[in-house]
C-alpha cells in the first residue's frame, strides 16, 4: 500500500510518516525540501516541488497514484480537485479557525466560542475575516471532491519544528534571568493546544481506521488543555525557574497578549471527544510532560533574538515598560482596595477546608 504525505517535515508530520511506515506503508512524501529533518528515515522517498503550485504537483508526480494522501501542506482547494481519481482515500489538514466565534466575536452569541467546539458546532460561514472564509469554503470543496475525506482541524500546534513557538516568549524571559510573567485575567484562558508527536499519532489512527474516519471531520490535540497560568508555570518548573504571574485584568495586560496569541481572554477550546471515541486516540506524550519537553528543547535550541521567527510572536520583551505597567496598577489597587473591604459579603465556599454550611448560616444570622 502506498501512502503520499504532502508536507511532513513540520511539527506533526515526522509522527505520521513514521507511524505509516511502522504501519508497513510505502511512504512517499512531497515537500519543497527547505526543510529537511533526522527523524524521517532514509528509506522514505522525498520529491521536491511546490505543493502551492498543482502544476509542479501534477509534473513531480508523473501520474503516479497513491492508495492514501495525507495533504498537510500547500493549497488545498487546489490538492483535493488534482487528486480525485488519483488515489484511494484523501486526508487533509484544516485549522479550528473555521468554527464560529474563533475570530470573529461579533457574530455569535455569547460572544465567543461555547466551550467545548465540536466537530458538529457551527462553523464561521458569514465571517467577514477573508482568511476564515477560505478555510470554510477549503472544507466545503474538499468532501465535494472526496465525500469519504477525513480533515483535520487543527489548533495551536506545539513542540519542536513548530514555527511560532509560543512558549518561547516564556523561555526567552527565564534565559534572560527575568521572572517576572503578567497574565490576563488570572490566566485562565483555555486554548487547545495539540503536541506534534500526539497530532502525528492521531493522524496515523485515521489510517488505521479509514472507514470510521471516512467522510468526518475531526478535533484534534492534546486530551487535557492547561490554561495559560497552568502552562507558564509548567515551563517554569521545566526549567527551574520559580516565576512570579502577575495578574492584571485584560484591558491593561497588553503584555500577556502575545502568549495568548489573542487580544481578548475568550477560550477557544475545541473538544477532542471525537477523535477518543472513532479512532480510540490517546496521547503518546501526556500535556504536560509534552509542554515541559518543549521548553527544555526551546532552552537548548533557542530561537535567535530578532529573527523573523521570534518577530511573528509579537513580543517586544520589553521588560522596564512591563516593570512600569505593573508598579502604576499595584499603585491604584492600593487606592481601591479599601473601596473593595468595605462592601464584602462574607462569601465562604461551602467546601473549602474548615467550612462548615450550618455554622456559616448561624454566624450571618
């Protein structure tokens, strides 16, 4: 059985090749060759083209066909038509963006994504976001081309290869000897968040199944999603460093933006009970442990300083004006915070240590 994977040097794409290969696939992949990893084995066939241009697809290719291609790079609604009749099942990678809410929070109501987006939630079809309509407009091509496609939606993509490493911004700062972090409304925005060696597993799961996956699209990513707090703190203790998390609210947390890779602190947490269920997906890797791994190899194989990489995170690292931030907010929560003493309802959690329901109501009473 021969298997084509468009792309597959990212983050996610070494685990697939290797698990189809582990599969007994023939494997060929289809890159530009900028990128070449050691973790793909010599026995896997490399052609180099541009998977953007079908033209060059259609030359490279030669009329070859393939029982099963997995498109994780190029222009999809350009891919899905070229390989109709060319080969057995077709695969594709999509992005989460495509739900309602993901980019646009005027449109839906609440404002935002419900928590958890699943695969049967609506998806962004009136956004005026022209990048989101072309993903929505992408979906609908490809199942008109392949009505037995699988696609995979995927979220913030993390671990080594990937080319925006959000955790950098945090590593960064700890290998500059800084520790102070600010968050945005406590830190506890959810963004799923998927490690490239657990997308590659579920990927090749698919393969495994294609007749459960045939004609579904899928979540994918990591089966516990950390908050922002839970994963700076995990990069810290990665590395040693004990951090202080300064909270501001999101309105004056203009820092923690960049970490977020958003303006605001709305989730965007897409459930991956799909993919649990059909394909019996688990992490090879658990979160936590794959985010720590993350950090220990950004810290070992930094991303140079000014680089168009670390320019695309949009941080600034700007560390006296996020000192100055800090001090004038501390500065007027000291002036509020006797506003605030005064009114206070003597809330207690019921379950908290030592709380007891009938004596709470006997002392307010």
């Amino acid at each position: 059985m021969k298997a084509l994977v468009i792309g597959g040097t990212g983050p996610t794409g070494p685990s697939l090749v290797n698990g189809l290969s582990a599969q007994g696939w023939d494997v060929t992949i289809l890159h530009t060759g900028r990128h070449e990893v050691d973790s793909i084995p010599a026995s896997v066939e490399h052609l180099h083209c541009s998977p953007f241009r079908v033209a060059e697809v259609d030359e490279t290719l030669a009329g070859r066909t393939f029982d099963l291609v997995f498109a994780m790079y190029g222009r999809l609604r350009d891919l899905a038509p070229y390989f109709r009749g060319r080969c057995g099942r077709f695969m594709a990678v999509g992005g989460v963006p495509a739900y309602r809410g993901f980019a646009a929070t005027g449109p839906s109501w609440p404002g935002g994504m419900l928590a958890p987006v699943r695969e049967s939630d609506e998806r962004a079809t009136d956004d005026e976001n022209v990048k989101v309509s072309r993903i929505v407009h992408t979906e609908d091509l490809l199942f008109e081309a392949h009505p037995d496609a699988t696609l995979f939606r995927y979220p913030l993509i993390y671990g080594p290869g990937q080319p925006n490493p959000r955790e950098w911004l945090v590593v960064r700062r700890i290998l500059d000897g800084r520790r102070r972090v600010i968050v945005a409304d406590g830190g506890l925005t959810l963004r799923t968040a998927g490690y490239g060696p657990n997308v590659g597993h579920a990927l090749v799961l698919a393969a495994q199944h294609p007749d459960v996956a045939a004609g579904k699209a899928y979540n994918v990513g990591d089966e516990h999603t950390l908050t922002a707090r839970q994963a700076i703190e995990v990069i810290g203790a990665a590395l040693g460093a004990e951090l202080e998390i300064v909270n501001l609210p999101a309105a004056l947390a203009t820092p923690a933006r960049p970490f977020l890779s958003a303006e605001m602190t709305l989730h965007k947490f897409t459930g991956v009970d799909a993919i649990r269920h059909d394909l019996g997906y688990r992490d090879v890797v658990p979160a936590v442990e794959a985010l720590a791994r993350t950090a220990r190899h950004l810290a070992t194989n930094p991303v140079e300083r000014g680089s168009t990489m670390e320019m695309r995170l949009q941080d600034p690292f700007d560390y006296e004006a996020e000192d100055r931030l800090v001090a004038h907010y501390r500065a007027a929560m000291a002036a509020v915070a006797p506003v605030a003493d005064e009114y206070d309802p003597d809330f207690r959690d019921r379950y908290s240590p030592g709380s007891d329901d009938w004596r709470l109501v006997e002392a307010k009473s």
